[in-house]
C-alpha cells in the first residue's frame, strides 16, 4: 500500500558552506515542526501557430517554504537569518545581516506508517512577519513561521530530492543516513552520505 502523508517531523537544515561547490555543513534539527509548505512557481508561455495554440514551453522559476514551527531557538534563528548572538547572550539584528544558502531536510510519515523523506537543496530564510497578541481567557500558541525563497543550484540544476522508504529500490542506508548530510547521488546512483 502506497500510503498517503499524514505527519511532519525530523526538521533540518545544512548551511551552504562554499557557494561555488554547492556543499553543505552537517544538518542540524529545527524543533517542534508544525507545517511546511512547498511552493513552486511555474513559468509557462504558450505559443500559437495557424490560429491555435500549438506548444507550450515551462520553466521553473524560484520556490516559496514557509515553516510553522513550535519555537525558533535564537541560534537557529540566528545561523538561517545571518544575526549574531552577543557576548551577553542577546541576538541582535542589522541591515547589513546576510542569510546564508542552506538546504531544508524533513520527513513526512505516511498512513502506511512508512515516511517520505525530501532534502530541498538551496535557499535563503528572509524576515517574517511576527505577530504577538495578549493572553486572554482562553490561552492562544503563538507559534513562528519563517519564509524562505529556493532556487535550483547552479552546478546542476536540482532544487529537491524526494523518496519513499518503501520506493522498491531503495538502497537501505540512504535512509538511515538521510539526516546526517545532505542527500547527493553518487555516480553508481546511490546516496552519498
């Protein structure tokens, strides 16, 4: 039985070390993942040749992730969002702060009780919009949500790796390696870890 998605977990991100190489630190976990969503935008022109619409060409263009998550731990914050952390422990924000490229890894647990694993492979986090609210008699979650913008790398065009744990053909071990480094295909096809 294929299952259908049901569940978010196992959060991650891996900051883009060298820019030029496209490589990547270790993945670190984000906490407390609520919902993502996974925009992609497509470009499409339609060309018309003896009155009728006669081929249609596409293209991607960027991707929009937005992430809901419990809480955004100051250090996370900080590492997507390009802020320090002071000596005093105070995070502190500037216009000169530049996020970094990273990918976003997570799971997704299917009825089945099998999950989907996905690697998204170069994005930005930029500043979001907060929004804080009094306590009233009924308590509220006020909860973060980060956007980020995802683009294809540029040394070979991929933007996401996808797999289902029960895929016929997939090599155990990428798997059980998937969150301890970026998902890359190696030459024979299996994951380099």
């Amino acid at each position: 039985m294929a299952g259908v998605r049901i569940g978010l977990d196992k959060l991650h991100f891996a900051v883009m070390t060298d820019e030029t190489t496209e490589t990547y630190a270790t993945p670190k976990p984000i906490p407390g993942a609520i919902e993502a969503t996974i925009t992609p935008t497509t470009n499409t022109a339609t060309l018309f040749a003896d009155d009728q619409a006669d081929e249609v060409a596409t293209s991607l263009g960027g991707i929009e992730v937005s992430l809901n998550v419990k809480d955004l731990p100051k250090e996370i914050y900080a590492e997507l969002l390009g802020a320090t952390i002071t000596d005093d422990g105070v995070l502190v924000e500037t216009k000169n702060d530049v996020p970094p490229y990273v990918a976003l890894g997570f799971r997704s647990l299917k009825s089945n009780g099998k999950y989907r694993y996905f690697w998204l492979y170069k994005g930005k986090f930029q500043l979001s919009e907060e929004t804080y609210a009094t306590r009233t008699d009924t308590p509220e979650f006020q909860t973060p949500t980060i956007t980020a913008q995802f683009v294809p790398r540029a040394k070979d065009g991929k933007w996401r790796a996808r797999v289902d744990e029960d895929d016929t053909g997939v090599d155990p071990s990428v798997i059980q390696n998937w969150f301890n480094a970026v998902y890359e295909e190696t030459e024979n096809g299996d994951g380099d870890e």
